[in-house]
C-alpha cells in the first residue's frame, strides 16, 4: 500500500478559491456595495412611507374610529369598526355623487384622449406656426385649477360671456350653473378643457417616436392614411395612451376644486362628487370619520376602474 497523499498539497481546481468564497459570507467589497445601493434607496423608501404609507394608513384608521373635532381637544377616538362606511353608503347622496363621479371621469376622459390625439396628429403635420402653436396649447394646464374654475364660473354665468355669444346668434344660453340638467356637463366641459392641452402634447410626443421606417414601408405598400394610423400608429403610442389613461382616471376621480368653484355641490346637490361628499363630512360638518370613508371607497373605486382597464387594454393588445 503506497504512502499517504496529503490533499492540502494537492492542487486546486481554478475555481475553487472563488467557490468556497461565494459559499460564505460576502466580501467586504460586496458588503460596501449593498450598503451603497441601500443608502441610495432609503431617500425613496422615506418619501414613500413619509408621504404614501403614512397617510393612506392614518385614513384607514381614521374611517375607523369616531373622529371628530373633540378629538383633537380630547385625544379620544373610539374604535366604531365599519360603521363609518356604512353612514357613507348609506347617506341619500352616495347614489348620486357615484354617479357624478363616474358620468365626469369617463366623459372627460373619452373626451380629452380623443381630443388629445386629434390635437397632435394636427400639429405632426408642417405649417407655419406648427412648432410655438403646440407649446402655447400647453398654457392653459399650467395654470391652477381654481383659478381656471373661477374663470369659467364667471363665462357661464347667467349674463356671461358665453351666453352673450349665444344670444350674438340668435340662441337663448340656458343658466348653465343654476340649472341641475346643464351643470353637470359644464362641470365636464371645463374639466375636459382644462385636461385636453396636457393629453395633446404627451400624445404629441409619442406620435414623435412612432419610426418612420415602418409608415414608409406601408405607404410603399399602398396603405392609406386611416390605415396606416389604424394599424401602425396607434399600436405604436398604445402604452403611452394606457398610462395617460390610468393617470387620467385617478386625476378626475379625485377632482375637488374645479366642482367646488363651479357649483359647490349645486343646484339642488345635482353635481355632488365623492370627493366633494369627503370634504363636506371633513371640514364643514367636521366628522372625520365619515369623511376619511368617502375618501377609502373613493380609492377602491378608482383601483377597481384602473385595474379593470389595464386588464381590458393588455388583453386587446395579447390578442
């Protein structure tokens, strides 16, 4: 039998120093690296929890408790579980303010991406002015949206400027504030004016990005117009046209200053909202409790429209 073979001398396979390594704790090196991608992450997770978290949380607690104004005196806000939610649901002007919500997020909405895209297959095209006229339309969406309401509240007035026009030629304007049949819709009109400019130049943008390699081919082809945006265009900004539409959805369902500057909830609470509901329970009858559940069943209602779009939009993509 030969003599002892001592495997310490023995030579090393090149990647065995490199796999014992791998097989225990990491290097300093690698240490100082995930230290270096946390710190550069702990600014995001800050401003998420300090600004998302946080709130969303507090209002979910809030719906959950009798907050009112004594609370603030007293500390004191017993827990009353989903009863909250109910007085909600249950008030005579949830239907209604439902109703509003979703009649203005989806007509504005139709309104502004339709617009929107006939707004910047206009200005694609090469006419004088077509470069400062796309950036002028944007103008209107920087300026505040109360400042747009208050506008607008004073043009359709009774004896505004817009029924002055009217009357110009020849038509009687109805009282488009006052009266519980055209509120609604001017409350939808200025929302989708003031909406349309951003919408156009985003869709300007991607329109912009479309190759021209591909319109080239199909006109060579003999493909249309109609056809070539039908079926090369509009494929081609259809996730741009997804995310606009989901941030649209979220910003209108939410929208609070432009119906409170136009109607406040009038005439007759014909143009009541949710996000109206939530701030009349706040901060004029000061029940916090009822008004963070307006808030809680405004946000399902705006995951459950959002969620459900994407849904339909990827599926017509995957066929």
């Amino acid at each position: 039998m030969g003599p002892a073979v001592d495997a310490t001398r023995l030579p090393q396979a090149p990647g065995g120093a490199a796999q014992r390594r791998g097989s225990g704790a990491a290097g300093p090196l690698e240490r100082r690296r995930n230290r270096a991608n946390l710190m550069l992450l702990l600014p995001a997770v800050l401003f998420i929890g300090l600004f998302l978290a946080y709130p969303l949380g507090y209002g979910i607690y809030m719906s959950l408790v009798d907050f009112t104004s004594g609370t603030f005196l007293t500390g004191e806000a017993p827990f009353v579980g989903f009863a909250n939610y109910a007085e909600a649901i249950g008030s005579a002007h949830f239907g209604r303010a439902l109703r509003n919500t979703l009649l203005i997020t989806i007509v504005s909405l139709a309104i502004q991406m339709s617009g929107g895209l006939l707004l910047a297959l206009y200005f694609q095209r090469d006419f004088p002015g077509s470069r400062w006229m796309s950036t002028v339309l944007l103008l209107p969406w920087l300026v505040p949206l109360i400042i747009t309401a208050t506008t607008w509240r004073w043009m359709l007035q009774g004896n505004g400027i817009i029924n002055q026009l009217l009357a110009g030629i020849g038509i009687d304007g109805p009282s488009w504030l006052a009266d519980s049949s055209w509120a609604i819709w001017a409350i939808i009109g200025v929302n989708t004016w003031a909406g349309l400019p951003f919408m156009a130049t985003i869709l300007g943008a991607a329109l912009r990005n479309v190759p021209h390699e591909l319109e080239e081919a199909a006109t060579l082809d003999g493909a249309g117009y109609w056809r070539r945006l039908w079926s090369i265009t509009l494929p081609q900004i259809m996730p741009v046209m997804l995310v606009m539409t989901i941030l649209g959805i979220i910003a209108t369902l939410k929208v609070l200053d432009l119906v409170l500057a136009l109607t406040g909830g009038g005439p007759a609470n014909s143009t009541q909202t949710l996000a109206l509901l939530s701030y009349d329970s706040s901060f004029r009858h000061f029940n916090f409790g009822v008004g963070a559940a307006f808030g809680n069943v405004l946000l399902v209602v705006t995951i459950i429209i959002a969620a459900v779009y994407a849904w339909l939009s990827r599926r017509e993509e995957a066929n």
